[in-house]
C-alpha cells in the first residue's frame, strides 16, 4: 500500500492573507484609530481617509521638499514614491482651487492636488516602526496621545479649522508649495523632460 506524504506547511507569513502577514498592517490600523483618532480603511496597506481629521495637499517630493525648507512648521508630512502627502485641515482641499486663485496661481498647471472628503492616503508605519523597502513613510510624523495633550495643529486659515490661532499658515504653505511646483515644472521643461516626468526627479531625498 503506498503512503501519501502531505506536502511540507508553509509557515503563515508565506501563505496569501496569512495571519502573520496581516498582522503589522492590522496594528497599523489599530494605532492610527487609538492613538490618533483617523480613520482608516483595511486592506493592505492601510489607508487613512481624508476629509475627516485631516485634508491633503499632494506634490512632486521634489517641490515639498523645497517649500517645508521655506515655510519650517507644518503637520505630518508623508512620503510615498516621488510624491508627497502634507496634511492640512479639513476642508483645505475644496478651498484649494479659490484659494490658488486669490495667489494669483490659477490657470498655471501645478502638479499640485488636494484630498478631501472621499480621498485616501497609503498609511506609513507608525513613527519608530520599520519601513518597509517601496513603502510610504512619515517625514513629518504626527504624535500620539502618549506624547501630548491633543494632536498637533494642522495648516489651516486664520480662524479655520485652528485652535486658538495656534495653527501654521495655510496660505504661506500653499503659496511655498505652488512656487516650488512651477520652479520645478521649469527646471524639467529646461531639461528637456516632459513637465511631469518622474525621470527628472531623485529618488532619495535629503
């Protein structure tokens, strides 16, 4: 009679939606709702949900980098890719377009966005954790309960979405971060390189 040998187990970390494997994304989530009060939605990876607790202004990392060396204070900043996340107050993003009129910014092609309500950004580890290779990662990352009273000030307007005034300038990071956009758009076009072509960033950043 012959014997059936069973085929040797794959250790869960391996197998597809293995409980190992879901596990840090899974606390991810958990430490953002606890910690932070976001809301997130599942998966891997975790997504955080703008428009609740915090908006998004979306630009080139090359141009972020350029405006946080000018405007200092600012909320958590992310990085993913070549692209990078500042978090601002809710409701900045459906003042964006108004608001980059009044700077004298519209009708100029920025490649500059912002998320609000319906919008998602891929969740970084939590400050102190490991980063993943290709993962997002925190630049400027919030802080938790355990650190202070009440989460940090996001940019925001005079009197909008701040406490006490006590929030950096909407308008001054706005600003900073188009001007960076159009110099960056130029410095390609000079190049030779189309206006949004990702060759004529670095891939590391400083």
């Amino acid at each position: 009679m012959a014997l059936t040998v069973p085929p040797p187990r794959v250790p869960p970390s391996a197998e597809p939606g293995g409980g190992a494997r879901k596990e840090p994304w899974d606390g991810w989530g958990r430490w953002y709702e606890e910690e932070l009060g976001w809301a997130t939605a599942g998966g891997s990876p975790v997504r955080l949900l703008t428009g609740l607790a915090f908006d998004a202004l979306v630009v080139p990392a090359v141009a972020g980098h350029a405006a946080l060396r000018r405007v200092g204070r600012t909320g958590p900043v992310a990085l993913m890719g070549l692209r990078m996340s500042l978090l601002v107050a809710p409701g900045s993003a459906e003042e964006l377009p108004g608001l980059l009129d009044w700077l004298e910014w519209g009708g100029v092609a920025l490649s500059l966005s912002g998320l609000g309500a319906g919008g998602r950004i891929t969740a970084p580890p939590p400050p102190g954790r490991p980063v993943p290779p290709g993962a997002a990662s925190w630049l400027r990352p919030p802080r938790s309960s355990l650190e202070q009273d009440e989460a940090p000030a996001l940019p925001a307007f005079s009197g909008f979405g701040s406490r006490g005034g006590d929030a950096p300038d909407l308008v001054r990071l706005v600003d900073a971060v188009a001007t960076e956009c159009h110099r960056a758009r130029l410095t390609r076009a000079r190049a030779g390189l189309f206006p949004d072509d990702p060759a004529a960033q670095p891939l590391a950043f400083s």
